[in-house]
C-alpha cells in the first residue's frame, strides 16, 4: 500500500472541517491543532504534492496518531487515518526522514522479542509447550513484559473449562508485527509476517491474548502476501463458547469494561467480552464512549513509547469517568490497555478480563 | 467657575423652546427628588434638597442632542427624566451643582407598529401604562409589568434593566428590546440596528441598557410584543416552609413550564384586612407556612398541561392546593405594594426600604431564613418575597420597616439595615440589586466583583463622557 | 529548528518567528509555546472557505502565525496580555494576540496574519462545576462543544446548545462569535445561555462579567463580551444554564407549496407562544437536498441526481451527470433560473417544513398537537415523521460535504442572514438574487422568533480557475452582503463577523458603531487582541 493510494482520502480530510477532531485522544490530550486527524492528514497531503518539504520535523505529526481509529467512526467519506498516516510514516522512513526517535527501532524490536522469549519460557511450565497441538495460544510481547500473570490465568479458565487441547506456540517472535507497522517499517513487518505465517500455519486455530495480534494476521497478513490458513481468535472470542461452563465461587460486585481499540473497534468483538465477564461480575458500568466509541487507553500506535506524557494523559482522560464514581475497577481483555491505563488509575484496579475470571473461580 | 447662567438659559432655551423650559421652582422642586426612601426620610425634617437648575422638556432626539451639546460646552451636570420614581436616587440631584434635568416625557409617541413581525417603535418618554394601554387597543402587550407601571418611563425601565412580575415568562425589559436610540454625551445620536438576533459583535444596546443615563439618553426603542393572551390561569399552593415551595418552583421551571407569574410568599390568609374578625392570633406554623402564587397565559391546553405539571410538583412537595383564588387575588392588587411603603415615610421616627437581591436556587432558602432572621433579631419588620423565578434562580424582594427614637436614628437604622442585608447576602452567595438599578443608593453596598463591573462602567464612561456631564455620581461614577 | 524547512508559498520569514519565541520564552518561561512548523501551517487558517479557495491553490499557510502559545490559567493568560501591552510600548513589530479555540470560524476570525501570536485555549478545558439544583455548569472556554454536552449529558443534563460545528468547535468560540445551535428557538442562542463569563481584558485585568444567575446592576458585560471575537479580551470560562436532558422527542415534517407559504407558517407557530426546538424550512432545491442525504455521498452527486435525474425525470446517465455538473459550476446564472422554473417538479411536495419538539412528555405532546393544527390550517401538508427524523438522524451531516465539493474542484460557503418578518421576504429575494450570478443557490430558514427569522444561504460555484475563483467568490459575498443590508437584514446571524466581513460593519450598525469602538478603546487601548476582526483595528 503506498502513500499515493491514500490521496482520495487525505484530499478529503485537508478540506475537511474537522469534523473527526473530538474523538482524537492525541488531539484532545495534546490541545494541538497540528495533530488532531485532519492536520495530520493535511500534512501528509502536502508532503505527498511536494507543497511542504518532508523532513523529520514535518514527518513528526505523523507520529502522533495511538492508531485507535476512533476518528472513522465521525467520518462520514469512510476515510481511515491510521493505515494513511501508517503510511505516511512508512514514506518518512523510505526517504530516511523518520524522526530520531525511530532510530535503531528494528534492532531494538529484535531485543525485546528475544529477550520477552526468553522471559515467557521462565515463566510458564514447559508442560505447556507442546510442538502438535489443534489450538496454539501466541502470546504476546506486552502481555509478557506486563502481565505475564494473564498467561497463567488463561491457561488456568481454559483448564476449567475442561479445554485440554491448547498449548503455546513454542516459536521464535513473541509479536505480529503491530510495532513494525505502526513504525512505518514495512519491509521488516513482511518479512516477519512471513515467518509468522509459515510457523503458525500447522495449526487449526489460533488464538491470542493480544487483539492488535489477532487484527494483524486476520487482515494485514493476506494483503502481505502471508496468509494464515488456520483460523486466529482472540482468548476472549475463543472463550465466549465455553462461558456457560465458567463456574465462579465469588463475584465481584461492580466493573467497567474498557473496549480495547483492536479487540472492539478494530475487530468488532463487543459482547463476547461483556458475556465473559458476567460471570464473575454482577454489574457492568459502561463508559459513555464504549464499544465502536471506545476510547483508547493511549497505548497504541507507538505512542506510548514516542510520547509518553500524550499516552499518560489518554490514559487519565479514559479513566475520568470511573475516578468520578466509587467504581473500584476496570476490566479490558489487552496487556497493553492494561498497562497504560494502570499508570494513572491510582485506587482503581485495571485487570485483564482472564485473571478476573482465574481469580473468581 | 462661575457659570454664566443667563446665556445657559438662553441656548437651552433655543435648544427646546422658552416653553419647554423651566428653572421655576414649581418645576426644580418637583424634580428634587425621586422615590429613594433614605431621601425621602431626609426630607422630612431637614430642608427640602435643592433642586436642578434647569427642567427641560425636549421633544425630539435631536433636541436632547442640542441640550447635551450645551451641557458640555459648560461641562453641566444631566439627568435623564423619566417617571421620577427611581428607588435608588437614581433621578434625583445631589451635591451643589447647577443640574439639567432632562425630562424625556414629551418624547411619549409611537413611532411604528409592525404587527406582522410584533415589534413596536416608540419613544421612550412614554409612561408604562399608557404604552401597554395602547398596545392592548391593538391586540398587543408588552409583557413587562413592573410595580412602578403607572409611574416610570421605558426610557427609565431599559435604563435600569428592570423587572416586572411577568418576569419568568417574558425576562427583564432588556431582554424585550431589539434595538434603541441614544444620545450620546457629545450630542450624536445614535441607532442600534434592528434584527430578531445578530452575530455582528457585541450586543451593542446593552451599553445603554442599564447604563441609568451614566453614558447617554435613550429616546427611542424597537420592542418585541406579543398577542395579549385568549386565557389566564389562576392556581396556589400552600406549602409549610419556604424550601418545599422554592424546590416547587424550581422543578417547574427545569420541567419547561412558562408561568406568567410564579411568586412566593406569606400566607395572604394571615393578612390582617383579610382575615375575620374573630380569628385567632396566627401561630409559629401559620406564619412560617408560604404559599406559591401562580398565573399562566398561553393556548388553553398549554396552560392545561402546565398547571397539571406544577400541580404533580407542588402536590409532591407537600403543596397543598388552594385553587385559583389566592392568586387571582393577588392579580387584581398587584400593584398596590407601590402604595404600602408611603405611610411607613410620612412619619420621622419610621424607616422602610425595599432590599431585592438575586441569587441562585441552591443559595435562595438560606438567603431568604439569614435575611429574615437578621432582620427580625434587630426588631426590624420583614415581608420577604421569592419572585423573578427563572431556570437558574430568583430574587427576594425584601420589604423592611421598622421604628426609631428620632428621625436622625431612624436614618442610622436605615444605613444599618442596608449594610446588614449587604453582609447576609454576600455571606449567603446572592448578588444584591436586581430590580431598581444601583442609583446613588447600592453602588457602596455591592459585593468586589460587582464593584469592578461598575469601575469597568466609569472606564467606558470616560471615553464617551470626557466631561463627566452624564448623571454622575450614579453606579459609583464621578 | 523551524528555520530548515522549505514551505511553497510561505511569504512571512521565518526568523522573526524565532525572535519572537525567544523573546516569549524568556518573558514567560512556565508558558507552553511552539513555532513548530506544523504548528505554524495547521494555525495559519481556520475555515474560511475563501482560505480553502486559496488553499486548492497551493497557498497553504501564506501567513503563518509566529508561534503559539497554550496558557494553562486565566493568571498565564494575563501575564500574556502584560507581555504583549509591554512590547507593544516600546515600538517595534507589535505584538498581536488571537484567542484560538478549535479554529473552525468560518470568517477568517483567527487569521490574523503574519507574525501573530495565536493564544490556543484548548488547555483550559475543564468542567468546573455542575449545579444540577441551579441548572448551571461552570466551564472553561476551551472545551469542545461536544466534550461539554457530553459530560453533561452523563449527569441527565443537556446544554441545548447543538451547531454543526459541535465537534469542531469549542465554548469558547460560541461565546466569542454569538453561535446558535439546532435547537435555538426552544434553548436559545448561546448568548441566552450565559450567564456570566471571566475574561481577561486587554488591559490585563480579570474580569468576572455577571453573576452566576445573570442580572445584577450596571450593563451588561456578559452581552456585551458574547460575539467580542477576541477584540476586547479572551474569554475563558463560562457559566451557562442546563436543562434536563430531554425526556421526549417529536418530529415531523410539513410540505408548503411556496417558499413564503412556509414563511408564514413559522411565524404564526412562533407568534402563538410554542417553543418547538427545531424549525427549518428548506427552500425548493435545498428540500431535495435536505431530503435525499442520507444516502452517504458527496453533495455534487446530491446535485446531480437533483438536476440531471429528478429533473429529467428519468435515470441520468454519468456523461449526462458530468454535463449538468459542469452546467452548475460554469453557468450558475442559468442553472438558478431553471431550479426556479422547474422548482415545483423537483419537489413533488413543494417546500419541506421540518419541526421538532422536545423536554417533558406531557409538554411536547400538546405542544406538537397544538404546533400541528397552526400548521395545517396555515395550509400545511402532513408529510409524517419520516421527513422529521430523516432530518434529524442527518442533522450533523452536511458539514461532510464541504470536503466533498472542494476535492471535486468547487467551493461552497454559506451566508447566515436575519431579519424581522416583514422583511424577510425581500431579504431572501434579494440575497438570492445577488448571489444567483455566480453560484449555484439555495436556502433554508431555522432559528426562528416571534419578531423574525435567520435565513441560511447555501451555495457552490466553480473553483476551477485559482486567481479567477477568489475575485467571484469575493465578488458573490459584496454583492450578497450589500443585498442583505438593503433589504434591512443584519448580515451575520451566528457566524460572527472576524475578517470577511469586517467591512461591512458600518452598514450593519451604521454610527452605533462607535459604541464598539468606545468599548475597544476601553477594553484594548494598546490595540493587541485580534485587530481587523469586526472592522476594528
């Protein structure tokens, strides 16, 4: 997908009256005219007709997108700003005008996959790694690094649901590729995408604890000329079948659910999570901006590694409305929501939807 | 500086014509003083205020514009006349200067009716009653019903802001006015243009609007009408305390219901002329109890559905209906609490006045049991009212009397009262002043940021006024 | 840093930019502050559409501002103010200072040229406060207008206040330009909203306008701060009355043969003490525009469909479609007079009247019936709730097709006009007229009172030719606005004046006009807020 496939879309958006420019969690944190969505895409209109130079400082706006892509959700054009600006990215990074923040960025991806490998075969028994299983469960790079406890709680529910057919794909990268993409690094995603793909495509389904993963291999993978031929779930849509036979002890009495970008928006799994988790919860709050409306937590889009202070300031904006309650916790079913939005949840609990479940049982 | 009076009288004289013009004590002693009751009191035993120099009677904007052209010349001190029946000061001469008084009552004609849009032209010398008279021969009203409707002037009702009962439905005069026409101190007159709403810059009659003739003289206005109504509605309800009553009224108001009327206040069975020979003597309960007073006017079956609405409130509250009858009552003597404050003035040792604050609901119960209670604490007399509702608040009309040793103390007392209400009402959150204006009277008594607003006011008041000819010493200007 | 970046078309150096942060810096070091170039093009302009005419040109940000600055408080804010009154003592490029909000004016009201120092407010977005027992909340100016009525909304309070720049528009703004909303006749325009506001004066003072339940002794500076356009001080917080969000909804729509059929309907409904919240009359060819929108798409589709399609009654076909397109955009003259011959055939139900009512049930349920029986024997047609609906499942819509119009080589704009009744008549005709030669037109009337009513022009011409389009599109606004005046209407209903329109100020007020400029003198005697909006300097 090259930058010029997108100029329907970005024409549209520089001549826009910004219509979009509320939902922005970059815009709305940062109070920046320059990157809410249609700035942002203006700039990358005049990079694109040669109206204004590309240089790292003009690519930086570029960089200012958590890809959440809530801004489509008021287009009426059906314009995409994350894959545009994603592409836009990926221009900076072919004429070398990527900022130098991206420095180095495939080597460091490389480390922390090796070193988050290494973590993961610490941490879980290797009883659980099984080389011929019907279901591989890949988990993922935050899920590890943040709450590895997740990949003890979901192998404990499925336990419990008497789901003995899984095992953890025992393979060399602990992570689609999201970071790549979002980093404008396209030949490395292909590449990694293909490596992927050809590991994985021994087993019948897939399922993992990563939404942005799942996304990535449903959609991303076949248009990188890497597809995967068995089916790739996400733990919650997996899960959804067996929620009947989750037996819990106890109930928490009151929980938000918090949509994750991919797993919601993204992927368009909104009551799964919600069946889930009533069984360990007896009332679900909705945030007002929920479901396709969900707000992102401020971690994606490498966002939270680019700009941390903007990522900090999402997450507080997403909690607002709980900290206003006496609602003692938020449940998403993402390592990276989970990560970010306990940063700034103060009192306020954020746990993954698996160890809610693994806890109440 | 010694005016040279003679030539003043000359050039006013051929500003208005020798007929229109007076320095006849028959004339500067009528025009002495208003109806601020601490002048009033004064006057009783000490000399009766001098008068202005000059009484002039223009006839049209222009010759206002003649007359302030005249007044800067010899930097004379103007105030615009209307009724004379500012409760502030705000009409009458103060200090020892050689005053204009501009009395706009010739200036009293209708200049253009547009029915089809219901907006009256008119002049602003002209007496409230007789305007609405005329517009109900037509059909029309004003909807602006002050207790002064028989006395004051448009001009002073937009100069003041003021508010009539009718107030929740149809807002203050200002909100009525589409545009005016002002002389300004240098003698230009000048014509805020007509549109049922602009975006073209500030509102720019509202610098005149409440003004009280510190900036110019309003001679004419664009007004908004309406149909005079087909049905009026009575209704009252009884409640124990004055909270339930207020939380009533409140509700109504958020719920969207328009009253023409929506007062509370004490049981007008407890009146004494009202009551029966033989009653007995009210209890704590009796005068703690306040009723809600209610009028709607509208479509029938709009009104209908506004009384059922206020009724399911009211009734929820612990309103216990009285029917149409108090109310109506009400309505046929509305205006005589104009008349009930004179007897408590004509003898030396009484003092009265009429305190009226406005305040937000949250602050009004508080504001209205601190009020009566300070008040009653120093064996001062209080009928406090709750009118002007709208969605955010309401005012308290506070009505005070009491008695003195002398006719000095009962002046003492009067400045105490009023520095009393100031500190209740500060300390409670309301704003003093919503109904008569700042005059010479309120501008000493105001809470800081209402203080600045006015400071602001002499700023504006310096560039338009350099020679500080117009109506100084009112809302705190010089 | 901004200094190695080549922009086309950037006529203003860069380094006097730089010299002016770095002056600002070392003045105000707690202040946020960029020069970044992406800051200085996304600032550059907000949404004028003769702005976007300049931009299909290439000429992006001709004119950038120097820098920009988010104080954090209304006490930054005032250090500001000293700042630029200090600088603007001591000679040398005068400081000039434009409270920025969401920039999406569409008079050119934050475009205040180069070197400027545009002051975005966004960074005072809290809520302060809501009183749900007063009906208040407390906010300060930055906030989105969504973003307010969102929060409210979450307490089962509404604001009532719904432009179509909602989500692109912030309190602030609305205060500065007089807005109004969809549902002004039943909430009111943002200036009945307000109660009283805290600004800061370019006198550097704090100036808290009113009281928290309006009134109060003295002018009103509240009103005479609303529409101000930062010319006399920033506005940066806000008390305003809320209602219950409403409990119940109706909408309906009408059909009148004849535009001023329709005309009078409105004003009888008005004129018979109902509050309907929503009231819009569409004009013969903006009732086909107005009904066929759902159908997501652009505008020019909308168009053609309207003229080759409907028009000739049967399927168009494309090369057909492109021809009418090119009709429309080339001879608007001619394509204005066959709308207007064929005006009754491309709307079989003539003009659509859409009316809505909303807040307590029992409330909307007799006004709707009461509504119902003024408008048919004012000689209604009962067109159902559909068209009532359809409008308001759409009613953000439009805004979308401005992008639309402009990437396919058109500009569109719009002119918010009003005027009492009697004479609105010759207020649409003339207007119409005025603008028919060089744009394709066309027109609805909302916001209605008692007294009169706003009519909303719409309309598109080609944009095809860079330089030629600016000179007609600046052609068609004197021309509409000079028939505006003459017809007794004010030329600005609710956009605001900034710097399109500036000079038709003396028109619009005629010698009251010195009463602004009094207040300006007051307000701004170093001359530092935002000169060249409403005609001052």
């Amino acid at each position: 997908m090259s930058f010029d496939e997108y100029e329907k879309a970005l024409e549209l958006c520089t001549y826009c009256p910004k219509l979009c420019r509320h939902t922005c969690p970059v815009g709305n944190a940062e109070r920046r005219e320059s990157v809410i969505p249609q700035a942002k895409m203006a700039m990358a209109n005049l990079v694109r007709k040669g109206q204004v130079e590309l240089t790292p400082e003009t690519a930086s706006v570029f960089y200012h997108c958590n890809g959440c892509g809530l801004c489509g959700e008021y287009c009426e054009h059906d314009v995409d700003v994350t894959p545009a600006l994603f592409a836009a990215r990926a221009e900076a990074v072919n004429k070398g005008m990527d900022p130098p923040s991206m420095k180095q960025f495939t080597d460091r991806f490389y480390a922390r996959n090796d070193s988050l490998l290494h973590e993961l075969h610490h941490t879980i028994e290797e009883r659980f790694f099984v080389e011929e299983a019907q279901v591989a469960y890949f988990p993922s790079c935050d899920t590890i690094e943040h709450s590895p406890r997740v990949l003890h709680d979901t192998l404990k529910v499925l336990e419990s649901v008497g789901v003995d057919y899984v095992a953890l794909h025992d393979g060399e990268y602990v992570c689609a590729g999201y970071p790549f993409w979002a980093a404008g690094l396209m030949s490395e995603l292909s590449f990694l995408a293909k490596e992927i793909a050809s590991k994985l495509s021994n087993y019948k389904k897939i399922i993992c604890d990563c939404p942005a993963c799942v996304w990535m291999m449903r959609f991303l993978y076949p248009q990188l000329g890497a597809p995967i031929s068995a089916e790739v779930l996400h733990v919650v849509e997996f899960m959804d079948n067996y929620a009947p036979r989750i037996q819990v002890s106890s109930t928490v009495p009151e929980a938000f659910y918090h949509d994750p970008c991919y797993l919601g928006r993204w992927l368009g799994v909104f009551d799964a999570p919600r069946r889930l988790m009533g069984r360990a919860v007896r009332e679900i709050h909705e945030f007002t901006w929920n479901r396709e409306r969900g707000y992102c937590c401020g971690g994606g889009g490498l966002v939270a590694d680019n700009l941390p202070d903007v990522s900090a300031k999402i997450a507080q904006r997403r909690l607002e409305e709980v900290m206003r309650t006496d609602v003692p916790m938020v449940v998403s079913a993402c390592a990276t929501c989970e990560r970010n939005l306990s940063q700034e949840s103060g009192n306020v609990e954020v746990v993954n939807l698996m160890t809610l479940l693994a806890r109440q049982l | 500086m010694s005016v040279p009076q003679s030539e003043i009288t000359g050039q006013l004289a051929e500003a208005v014509g020798p007929e229109n013009l007076s320095s006849s004590p028959v004339d500067t002693i009528a025009h002495a003083l208003d109806f601020w009751p601490r002048a009033l009191m004064k006057s009783r035993s000490g000399p009766w205020p001098r008068g202005p120099k000059w009484v002039v009677w223009p006839g049209a904007a222009a010759e206002v514009a003649h007359v302030l052209r005249i007044a800067s010349a010899y930097a004379l001190p103007v105030i615009p006349y209307g009724g004379g029946s500012s409760m502030v000061g705000g009409a009458s001469p103060r200090g020892d200067r050689p005053w204009i008084v501009i009395n706009c009552k010739r200036m009293c004609n209708i200049l253009d009716m547009d029915e089809v849009s219901m907006v009256v032209h008119v002049q602003a010398g002209i007496v409230g009653v007789e305007l609405e008279e005329r517009l109900n021969a037509r059909g029309f009203s004003l909807g602006h019903v002050p207790t002064s409707m028989t006395t004051a002037t448009l001009g002073g009702w937009l100069s003041t802001q003021s508010a009539g009962m009718l107030s929740s439905r149809y807002g203050r005069v200002g909100d009525l006015c589409l545009g005016l026409t002002a002389v300004l101190p240098d003698g230009q007159v000048v014509h805020t243009r007509v549109a049922p709403r602009r975006a073209t810059g500030p509102e720019l009659a509202h610098l005149l609007i409440g003004a009280e003739g510190t900036l110019g003289v309003i001679t004419a206005a664009h007004l908004r009408l309406h149909r005079l109504p087909l049905h009026r509605r009575f209704d009252s309800f009884c409640f124990e305390q004055v909270a339930p009553a207020m939380g009533a009224l409140r509700q109504s108001l958020a719920a969207g219901v328009r009253p023409l009327v929506a007062r509370i206040q004490r049981d007008p069975r407890l009146r004494r002329s009202d009551r029966e020979q033989d009653a007995p003597e009210p209890t704590p309960a009796d005068l703690s109890r306040r009723v809600l007073l209610l009028a709607y006017e509208g479509p029938v079956e709009l009104v209908e559905v506004e009384q059922e609405i206020v009724r399911d409130l009211a009734t929820a509250l612990g309103g216990e209906g009285l029917g149409q009858a108090p109310a109506r009552r009400w309505w046929g003597q509305r205006f005589a609490a104009g008349f009930r404050m004179t007897p408590l003035l004509v003898q030396d040792h009484l003092f009265a006045d009429y305190v009226e604050l406005g305040a937000t609901w949250q602050a009004l119960s508080g504001l209205y049991d601190n009020l009566e209670e300070a008040f009653e604490k120093r064996g001062w007399r209080t009928r406090i009212t709750v009118e002007h509702a709208r969605l955010e608040g309401a005012s308290l009309g506070c009505a005070f009397w009491g008695e003195a040793d002398s006719a000095e103390a009962a002046l003492e007392a009067y400045d105490e009262a009023w520095r009393l209400a100031a500190r209740v009402c500060h300390a409670g959150g309301g704003g003093l002043g919503h109904v008569y204006g700042g005059g010479q009277h309120r501008a000493a008594l105001l809470d800081d940021n209402a203080k600045q607003r006015l400071a602001v006011l002499t700023e504006v008041k310096r560039k338009l006024d350099p020679a500080g000819i117009m109506n100084p010493g009112i809302l705190g200007t010089e | 840093m901004a200094g190695s970046v080549r922009i086309l078309q950037m006529t203003a150096p860069l380094t006097s930019a730089d010299s002016r942060l770095a002056e600002l810096r070392d003045a105000l070091p707690d202040l946020r502050v960029s020069n970044h170039v992406t800051d200085r093009i996304a600032y550059a302009r907000d949404l004028w559409p003769g702005g976007q005419i300049e931009k299909l040109a290439g000429k992006h940000a001709p004119e950038p501002p120097a820098c920009v600055v988010w104080p954090k408080d209304s006490a930054q804010v005032v250090e500001l103010v000293q700042w630029a009154k200090a600088k603007a003592g001591v000679g040398g490029d005068p400081v000039v200072l434009v409270p920025f909000g969401a920039g999406s004016g569409v008079c050119g009201g934050t475009m205040a040229g180069a070197g400027s120092v545009i002051v975005d407010l966004k960074e005072m977005d809290s809520v302060v406060r809501i009183e749900p027992h007063n009906n208040l909340v407390r906010a300060q100016s930055g906030i989105i207008g969504w973003h307010l009525e969102d929060r409210l909304n979450m307490e089962g309070l509404t604001l009532g206040h719904f432009p179509s720049s909602l989500m692109c528009s912030t309190l602030g703004g609305y205060l500065a330009t007089r807005s109004a909303g969809q549902c002004s006749s039943l909430y009111g325009k943002i200036e009945d909203m307000a109660t009283t506001m805290e600004v800061v004066t370019g006198t550097g003072e704090v100036l808290e306008t009113g009281r928290d339940m309006g009134g109060g002794v003295g002018p009103s500076w509240t009103q005479l701060f609303i529409g101000s356009e930062g010319a006399l001080g920033f506005i940066t917080a806000a008390t305003l009355k809320v209602h219950p969000a409403p409990a119940h909804r109706m909408m309906r729509g009408y059909g009148f043969g004849r535009v001023s059929a329709g005309c009078e309907a409105i004003r009888r409904l008005m004129q018979a003490g109902l509050r309907p919240a929503v009231v819009r009359l569409y004009d013969e060819f903006d009732t086909v525009m107005a009904r066929s929108s759902a159908e997501k798409g652009s505008e020019a589709d909308t168009l053609l469909d309207a003229i080759s399609g409907r028009v000739k009654g049967s399927g168009a076909m494309p090369w057909l479609k492109r021809k009418a397109l090119q009709m429309v955009l080339t001879r608007p003259d001619v394509t204005n007079r066959l709308i207007e011959e064929l005006a009754p055939r491309i709307s079989a139900d003539g003009c659509l009247l859409v009316v809505g009512w909303e807040g307590d049930k029992r409330l909307t349920e007799v006004q709707a019936r009461l509504g119902h029986d003024e408008l048919m024997r004012s000689g209604g047609k009962d067109l159902g709730e559909e068209p009532g609906w359809h409008w308001f499942k759409n009613r953000y819509a439009v805004s979308y097709k401005q992008s639309k119009l402009f990437t396919s080589g058109a500009f569109v704009d719009t002119m918010e006009v009003a005027a009492t009744w009697d004479r609105l008549m010759d207020l649409y005709e003339g207007v119409r007229k005025a603008i028919a030669p060089f744009a394709f037109v066309m027109a609805h009337f909302s916001h209605a009172y008692p007294e009169g009513c706003s009519i909303y022009f719409s309309f598109v011409g080609p944009a095809t030719d860079p330089g030629q389009t600016r000179q007609q599109y600046d052609r068609l606004w004197r021309r509409g606005l000079t028939a505006a005046t003459r017809a007794g209407g004010t030329i600005s209903h609710h956009h605001g004046v900034g710097r399109s329109k500036a000079h038709f100020m003396t028109e619009e007020h005629g010698n009251s006009l010195r009463l602004l400029q009094t207040l300006k003198a007051t307000f701004d005697p170093a001359s530092i807020l935002n000169p060249g909006v409403l005609g001052l300097s």
